[in-house]
C-alpha cells in the first residue's frame, strides 16, 4: 500500500485539562499532515491545483490511546483509499511518536472534494490529480 508519511509537532496548548491532545486539535493535526501530501508533495509532482480548492465533506476519527504534546513529533501515516470521479478517501494512522514500531493512537479519514473557489462549485478531479492520488493508492509506493 502506498503511504505518504508526514512528522507533526503537537503543542502544549493542544492539550486539554486532562493532559492529551483534544479532539480539535487532533483534527488540527490531521490537517497538518494532509497540507503536507495534497499541497506541498503534489505541486512537487505538478499536482498542484489541489492546492487552489479542496474541502473535507466527511470527517472520521477512532481514538485507540491518547496523545500527547510532549516535545516530540507524531508520525501520521496515510494513504489513499478510494479515488472517485468528484472526491476521494485519505486514510490516516496517527503513531503515538515519530517511528514505524510506535503505537497508533489514532486512526482517521477524510473524504475531500475538489472545489473551484471562483465558481463556487465542486469539481471533478483532474488526469493529473488522479495519476498523483493513485501513487498513493493501494499497491502505490508514491514514485
């Protein structure tokens, strides 16, 4: 399977009363690693209208053990499960430290749609956007 995998820093102010990281920042987190594969990795492969427009129509997270805000980073694995004509499924593992052996903590997904921001609109996924998505796929290795 194809996984792209981005290192996130939580910080102290992520954490909550009861001493993990929230919720909303977990989100946060998600968020941080998904700008690192759809944006910053897609325009280096010429992928980059992703980057233009594109917005999280579902959102779902399974807490296996808290995290924590420690000093440390967070490896966030994730892959792309489905490729649609208008949307497609990214998967994500959230290790609860920065190696493969560390435990995962969370597991996540997201369904995002392409959007044209002038138009307003949703929009069907490019050649290019699926070619750069498939790398990502399964039996992907994102070459």
């Amino acid at each position: 399977m194809g996984v792209f995998v981005a290192e996130v820093r939580p910080r102290w102010s992520d954490m909550d009363s009861f001493g993990h990281v929230n919720h909303a920042n977990t989100v946060t987190l998600l968020e941080e690693a998904r700008v690192d594969l759809l944006f910053h990795e897609a325009a280096l492969r010429g992928a980059d209208d992703l980057a233009r427009g594109v917005v999280v129509a579902k959102l779902v997270v399974d807490y296996k053990a808290p995290l924590f805000a420690n000093g440390g980073v967070l490896r966030i694995e994730m892959s792309v499960r489905e490729i649609r004509a208008a949307y497609f499924v990214l998967d994500y593992a959230v290790r609860g430290g920065p190696t493969e052996s560390d435990p995962v903590a969370v597991t996540a997904s997201t369904t995002l749609a392409p959007y044209d921001l002038t138009s307003g609109k949703p929009r069907r996924i490019t050649d290019t956007e699926r070619d750069f998505l498939a790398a990502w796929h399964s039996g992907g290795n994102g070459a």
